[in-house]
C-alpha cells in the first residue's frame, strides 16, 4: 500500500497558496485492506474512504470508462494493480494530475508543473472531453486563478467548446451545475467564469438569456462601456472587488435579461426592460436550482434596480411601495442586499467605477423612518385590521415626505 496526497493540496503548495483541503489516492491496496485499517465508505459503490481520525478522503487508484451520457455517466475500475499514473490521467487538468510522496517528492507525468510556471489550464488527456461538468469546472478554475496569470489552454477550450457543441451540457443536472456556479461566481474573477463560457460556446447552451445580451448596446452618456454584455462583465468585477455575497452576486449577474428582449430598432434605448426581464429571471432561476435566497433578490434587484439609481427622485408615495415590496420592516437585510446590488450596477459602468453612490444612504435613511413609525399610539386610538394598516401607511407615508423634503437628512 501507497499513498499519495494528489490534486489542489499539491498545485495550490506549489503556487504558494494556502491548502485548504487534502485529498489522498492509494495505490496497490483494495477496499477490504482500506476498512481492515478502519477507514469508513463514502459510498457502496465509490471506492473512498474516510480516514478514521483526520476525516480527509482517501480514495483507491481507479480508473475509468465513459458509459453513459453527463458527468455520472462513467464506470469506474479499482484495484491493487491500478497505478498512480493510470489513476492521475483520468484527472481534468494537467495542474490537477500531480501527486505528492510523503517524502515531499512531487510526482508530475503530465506536464503540471509545466502548465503552473506557464500559467495554462490545460487538460491531461482526450478523455477530458467525456465529462460535460468539466466545461463548468474548468471555468471556475479560470476565475480562481486569473488573478496570477492564468488561462484556459487554446487545445483545452477546443474541447471545451466540442462538449458544448455535442449538446451534454443538457444532461448535467441543476443541482451539481448550481454548485459549480455558486463557487465560481465567488472566486476572485467571476466575470473570467461567464467570459471563458462564452468563449468556449457553453454560454449560449447553458445560459442564452445571458449569452443574448453580448452586443446589445445602450445608451453611452449612462453606459460608456456600450455593450451590455461587458456591463455585466464589470458589475461582477465589483461584487468581488467589494466581496459581495453570493445573492447579490446572483442577482447582479442576471438583472439586465430584460434588454435581450428590446426590439433592436429600439435600441440603444431599453424601456421597460425591468419587468420584461421579470420571467426571464425567473426562468433562469428555475432552470439552475438556486436558493431561495438567490431567487427572491434577483427577481426584485430585475425589477426594481432603477428605482433605486432614481431613488432621491422618487415621490414619497413610490419610494413607500417600494419599502413595502421589500418587507424592510420584518427583512431589513433583504433590502440592503438590493442596495448593494444597485450599488454593484452603478460601479460597473466604465469610468465611472468610483463615481459616489449616494442613493444607497437615502435608501437606507428613507427605511429608518418607516420602521420608525410607531404603531402603539394607532392601538391606543383603537385601530385595528385593515383601518389600522391603513392608518399606519399614511403616517409612514408622511414621514417619508418630510425625508424627502430634509433631502434625506431627517
């Protein structure tokens, strides 16, 4: 029995980054050696094990044979005679197919610490085109380390783009994609994870909402950029700039779908995209399984993100409904995530990244005083039900005109 540390303990050691976990590949042993030792099954039919102290995998040296459609698609081989170099080449990237002796010798056949001193995300073999979640795995890495440097392999996006081609994409399932997006969309780079999809076609079959607005102009005195699609390239560059949470990064990513749908002899002009992009919102949620949390605040930063740039122009009477649709007297973080995306949009405009945002404390001034109207003097009057939340409208509707006229300072 062997065992190796293999994968990202290995790759992020030798780029110097912190190692968050350790995975282990054992070579010449078999399951009932693995559970004499103590070590417990992940899975009846997936040979890994958890060690018995330190909980880290462990798996068996395996290889593989694609036997059916998507990423579950595969038959999988382990056995003593399976060696390290048949287990690492069945590994996406040659980054990811290194091991490491316990020693500290770093066994490499592939070519990865080639690739790392290059800075290529390539893959270790042809068989890379056999699994469709690669596509969106290979993505996320290419968000994680563009920052030093990184990129997708020319050969790498090739095969990339074969598999989006091919149509397998449709059989990833939403929960395993979802999983995918939420890590890439918080790594350092998310904007790098939507433009390498594009690249390699998979953003058209994964995505096309987004993929759509790629080309879509709008107006240059508010946009300088132009395209829509580079718009939401550069909001997504300050959601991790500012290290916003994943639904706003969510909500942020999808809250223009709406100008994919402007006739183009309207353009550059996008009237009423905030509610046409309502359905196109939530079918993109749908589709991708996303938290609840991620799909509430998309549908309402879709519909209601240029209420909040016209905030200090709102008439007391529309900036109350807009308090009311969010709830901010029960969910008071809900709106300030909207605030955060509106902010995260409004940056995300070339040049104008460090323009002030002064809507966002007027937004949350104008919520202060409405929950800061008190409801026990309306009890004591002996209101109640629907007189009461009448009563109770007015007066919250009346401290917001007095905000208003303070300039927000009241």
């Amino acid at each position: 029995m062997q065992i190796y540390k293999v994968g990202g303990a290995v790759r992020d050691r030798l780029l110097g980054r912190p190692v968050v976990e350790n995975d282990w590949v054992v070579v010449g042993a078999s399951a009932e050696e693995m559970l004499e030792k103590g070590f417990r099954p992940v899975g009846a039919d997936f040979p890994v094990f958890l060690h018995p102290e330190t909980g880290e995998e462990y798996a068996l040296a395996r290889t593989e044979r694609k036997s059916g459609r998507g990423y579950g698609g595969f038959t999988f081989f382990a056995s003593p005679d399976v060696t390290l170099e048949q287990d690492l080449i069945r590994r996406d990237l040659t980054v990811n197919a290194m091991a490491e002796d316990d020693e500290g010798q770093v066994i490499d056949p592939y070519g990865g610490q080639r690739d790392l001193e290059a800075r290529l995300l390539r893959h270790v073999s042809p068989a890379f085109a056999e699994d469709p979640l690669r596509v969106l795995r290979v993505a996320r890495f290419a968000a994680r380390y563009a920052p030093l440097g990184f990129r997708v392999a020319e050969e790498t996006l090739e095969l990339m783009r074969q598999i989006a081609e091919s149509g397998e994409l449709d059989a990833l399932t939403p929960e395993r994609s979802w999983k995918e997006i939420a890590r890439a969309l918080m790594e350092p780079s998310p904007d790098v994870f939507i433009q390498v999809l594009r690249d390699c076609c998979a953003l058209k079959a994964w995505l096309p909402e987004l993929d759509s607005l790629f080309g879509v102009p709008q107006p240059a005195q508010h946009h300088p950029e132009v395209d829509t699609g580079i718009h939401i390239l550069a909001v997504l560059r300050q959601c991790a700039m500012h290290e916003q949470p994943l639904d706003v990064r969510w909500a942020c990513l999808l809250h223009d779908l709406g100008k994919g749908l402007t006739p183009e002899a309207e353009w550059p002009q996008h009237i009423a995209h905030e509610k046409r992009g309502i359905r196109l919102i939530q079918a993109v949620n749908e589709r991708c399984k996303a938290p609840r949390d991620c799909q509430e605040l998309a549908v309402l930063v879709g519909e209601f993100h240029t209420h909040a740039h016209r905030a200090l122009e709102l008439k007391a009477s529309t900036l109350l409904d807009l308090l009311q649709r969010f709830d901010v007297y029960r969910r008071p973080q809900r709106f300030e995530a909207f605030i955060a995306a509106c902010e995260m949009d409004a940056r995300g405009r070339s040049g104008l990244e460090q323009r002030a945002y002064p809507q966002a404390d007027y937004l949350r001034s104008a919520a202060t005083v409405a929950r800061a109207v008190a409801v026990q003097p309306l009890l004591e009057r002996g209101l109640k039900g629907a007189e009461l939340g009448e009563a109770l409208k007015a007066e919250r509707l009346e401290a917001l005109k007095i905000h208003k006229e303070s300039g927000g300072n009241a």
